[in-house]
C-alpha cells in the first residue's frame, strides 16, 4: 500500500465505522478502500459541517454573506455524521460509501497466492 491507502486502511480501523471479524475480512479491506470516503483533517463536527457546506459547495453564493454567521456547522456536522454513518479517526473523517465490497479472499490458507506466502 502506499501511504495515502495506509492512512486510510488504518482511519478505517481505528474509526470503527465498519466492523471485522477475522484476519479475511482485514485482507479483504486493503482490496476494497475505495468502499470509504476520507477526508484528512476533518477532526470534529464542526470541521465537518464546514466541509460540507462551504468547501464541498452547499453554500450558495446568493445567500448574503452575513447570514453564514448564524449558520450552526456543528449541528449540521452531527447530522451528517449520523445520516453517513461516519466516524472521526485522529487523521480525519471515514464514511462507507455505496462501492460494492467484493470479497477477493476466503480465508483459506491454500487460497493465499504464492507472492504472498510466508515461507519459514
């Protein structure tokens, strides 16, 4: 993995916004990332709110500018965590996504292809 899937692979993790049950499903994760959103540096629900509504374009520009001021970032963060079912890791934001998750290991030791054995 390069670094970018590694931070995701573990904001996945440590998030808890799926769950796994085994060393099949850990695998299978590191083939399926694209199954989840993350966005570094949204630490909290106020980040996330203001995400959403100015750097993701909600915000209308036709909308005074003076309005924003009473715009309340953190509530709006909260609903969206909730309705994404997403969570905050310490890099960021994760949310599961709609991509298939496609299961490319069993969890049979026969079925682990050669370039990725262990010999000892």
């Amino acid at each position: 993995m390069n670094a970018q899937d590694l931070e995701k692979y573990t904001a996945v993790l440590n998030s808890a916004c799926d769950s796994f049950s085994g060393i099949a499903d850990l695998i299978n994760l590191s083939f399926n990332l694209d199954c989840y959103d993350y966005l570094p540096g949204i630490s909290d629900k106020y980040d996330l709110g203001y995400y959403y509504a100015i750097c993701a374009g909600m915000y209308s520009e036709n909308i005074p500018r003076d309005l924003i001021n009473y715009f309340d970032f953190e509530e709006f963060g909260r609903d969206i965590m909730i309705n994404e079912n997403g969570a905050f890791h310490d890099s960021g934001y994760i949310r599961r996504n709609e991509n298939n998750w496609v299961k490319i290991f069993d969890g049979a030791i026969e079925n682990i292809p050669i370039k990725y054995r262990l010999i000892c």
